[in-house]
C-alpha cells in the first residue's frame, strides 16, 4: 500500500522451477487433515456446496447469504484442463467433516500488453467456528504450492476487503425486478418521493425481448461467439484469453436440462443464460448466470434469486469512432435491456452487475442503482498500474480496465 505505482508490468518474484517447490503438504493445526475434493462425485459436491451455504459471503448486516448450487459448483470448478488438486478441502481428522475449501481453476490473462497462465481463485470458506484456527492463511499457502507445483506462478482473485494491493476496484449496482419482496426483504426501500405502486410502475420491464434475431445461444454458434468474444476482449486492459473448449463450457454447459423445455426462460438446474442475436451471421451475444443467497431469518421468504451478468460482446464495437458515436452504448442498452426482460420472465428477483467492461454506458439508462458493495481485484505475483474499475484513470474510461468477470 502507498507504493508508487510501477513503472513497468511484470512479475514480482521470478517463476519457481518445479523441482524447487515443496513437495509435501503444509502443516494443519492438530486435528485436521488436507482433502483433495471431487467435483464429480455427488457426495462430496454437496459436502461443498452445505460447507458454503452456511459459512460463505455475507453482507454486512448478515440478512443475506450466498447460496452456490451442485449444478453452479460442477459448471465454475470444471472448465477444460482442471486440475483436481486445485479443489482442496480440509477435514476434521475424527469424523471427517468438511470444514474449509478453496479452489482454482486455470486461466490464460492478458493485461496490458502481456499474456500470461495464470489460476482464478474463488470460494476461500472456513466454517464459522473454526474461525480462529487461522486455517485461511495455511489454505492460501497450500492451493499456491499446488498450482506452482503446475508450473503456474500468478492468480487473479477477488475480495470484499481490501488488501495489499488492488489492482482495480469496482462497484456492484442492482437493477430491481420483484419489488415488492426487495422492500419486504429489505434488499431495496420505497424512496421518501414514491410510493410502493409507482416504484413497480417504474421499474416493470416488458414481457419479450425487442432484438430481431435474438435467440437461445447452442453449440453451431460457439465458433463465431469465440471469435467475437475475442475481439470484444481487446477493448479492456485486463482480459481472459479463451480457446474455443472454453468459450464452449462457459456458456454452454450450465445450460440445465436442456431436454426439458425452457419454460418461461428457465430449465431445471440452469445456472447460466446465455443469447445470440443472428442477422446472417452472429452480431452480439450476452449472458448472466443465477447466484441465488439465502434470506437469513425473514418469515415469508428464504431465497433471493439473484442473476449476475456475466460476459457479453457486440459488433458494433468495431466500427470506427463508436467510443464517441455513443452507437455502442445505444446498443448495449438494447442488449441488456433484453436480458434484463428475460431474467424477470425467469422470476429473478434482482440484476446484479459490476462497473466493468462497459457496463458504466449502460447502468443510468437501465435504472441500475449503486450498491454498497465493493469488489476488489488482485494479482498474485504481477506487478501492474492501477486499472479503471469504478472510476476513470487516465484516458481509461470506467470499467474499461477490467474485461474478467469473477464468479
């Protein structure tokens, strides 16, 4: 902290060779023994998923809670070439019992002008009880040996608190759906110059989406989604780099059920929407996926179905001068005022998005209102100047540092 910033990007300790990483696990506090987890085994992705949904993310005022399902957990922790011992679990020695988790998966990240391999780290938890244990910091150093031991030496992570150091910081903004159960659950209040009845009036959304063309994205649409995907990408300073296979199980296998029919935007088990808009060929696409949290204590309702969007793209980005044509802007109101239409036909409850990528043009015109929440983004092992998340740095406009969505 209070560093200047650096003058040039790069690594801040070199890369370790293989042979020069511990071989054995670090030391647990007496008692607890390390478990490598498998995602595909239904018994242990529940042990997962009932370790998070007790102890994972609150907010401040412990009303809400993430809620991540089995079918959320197999879609974030199973892209191409993960690596299981990335998922790593610690139990208690005598009974067995689940009662902390981290994760990584591989990525490949650009930022600024420097590509490099890199692990996402997500769902660091620790039970409740064991806060004391300092398990967090052992869990930090173990998934690090793990993913050093794959020849990787830097991470992308993300956190409510901040840190030494971010490199970016952003804002969550919610766009309310269900307004009468965001006031009774106290997720949203009725503004002191409105009433109940004008706020749903204001906020009701239409009941289709307006874009000729648009539809259901599948599996003919994947090469021309990576290859728009791509080129979109190079707009933001920080941006994953993905291969077809990846593009293909991001936004194609959290898809549900897909022989049952969508009914009313949905499907049994879904966790990602993902929509083309076809004129001859693939024009743009966006996508959001469910992250339900439990409603801690309320009489009437324990769910808030929450959609997170999640990445999008559109042509329109590429003709000359659109920056100060306002074309993509008017496009991108379009487009997520289409997604937006279909999530509160799927009965989500709140839009949830971060001031990144392009999402600031978009916000005011879509009746997004600011939250209280902050994400922090972070690299482990890169050294790089500050990138526009919440505000504007330089010429960068805000959001346009950043290109990676966290789940």
């Amino acid at each position: 902290m209070g560093e200047e910033p650096p003058s040039e990007d790069g690594c801040i300790e070199p890369t370790k060779a293989i042979e020069d990483v511990r071989r054995e696990p670090y030391p647990l506090p007496k008692d607890f023994e390390w478990s490598i987890l498998d995602i595909d085994d239904p018994k242990q992705i529940k042990e997962v998923y009932d370790l998070l949904s007790l102890n994972y993310v609150e907010d401040d005022d412990a009303a809400f809670r993430f809620q991540y399902s089995a079918e959320f957990l197999e879609w974030a922790l199973k892209p191409p070439g993960y690596f299981k011992e990335w998922h790593l679990g610690v139990r208690v020695s005598s009974n067995k019992k689940l009662v902390a988790f981290i994760s990584g998966v591989p990525t490949t990240l650009r930022v600024r002008g420097n590509v490099f391999r890199a692990s996402e780290i997500n769902f660091l938890c620790v039970h409740k009880k064991l806060r004391s244990k300092r398990l967090a910091p052992v869990l930090i150093k173990e998934v690090t040996r793990q993913v050093h031991l794959q020849g990787i030496a830097q991470a992308i992570y993300t956190a409510g608190l901040v840190l030494p150091t971010p490199v970016s910081t952003c804002r969550y903004y919610h766009r309310s759906l269900n307004i009468p159960k965001l006031v009774d659950v106290k997720f949203t209040y009725v503004p002191r110059n409105m009433t109940l009845a004008r706020m749903i009036r204001v906020y009701k959304t239409d009941t289709t989406p307006h874009l000729p063309g648009l539809r259901e994205m599948e599996e003919k649409d994947i090469p021309q989604v990576a290859d728009l995907f791509a080129q979109y990408m190079q707009r933001f300073n920080m941006a994953p780099i993905m291969t077809v296979g990846e593009i293909r199980h991001l936004f194609l296998s959290g898809r549900g059920n897909v022989e049952k029919p969508c009914e009313k935007y949905r499907r049994p088990k879904q966790v990602l929407w993902a929509y083309v808009v076809e004129e001859h060929r693939i024009t743009d696409f966006f996508s959001f996926y469910s992250l339900p949290s439990t409603i801690i204590n309320h009489p009437r309702h324990n769910l808030l179905e929450a959609a997170y969007l999640f990445y999008y793209a559109s042509n329109v980005a590429f003709e000359p001068g659109v920056d100060e044509s306002n074309k993509l802007k008017t496009r991108l109101v379009d487009l997520i005022g289409d997604a937006l239409i279909i999530a509160n036909q799927a009965n989500f409850d709140v839009f949830n998005a971060v001031t990144l990528m392009d999402n600031v043009s978009f916000m005011d015109d879509l009746k997004f209102g600011a939250g209280d929440g902050l994400l922090n983004f972070y690299l482990y092992n890169w050294r790089t100047a500050p990138l526009a998340g919440v505000n504007a740095i330089g010429d960068v406009g805000a959001g346009r540092g950043v290109g990676v969505v966290m789940l």
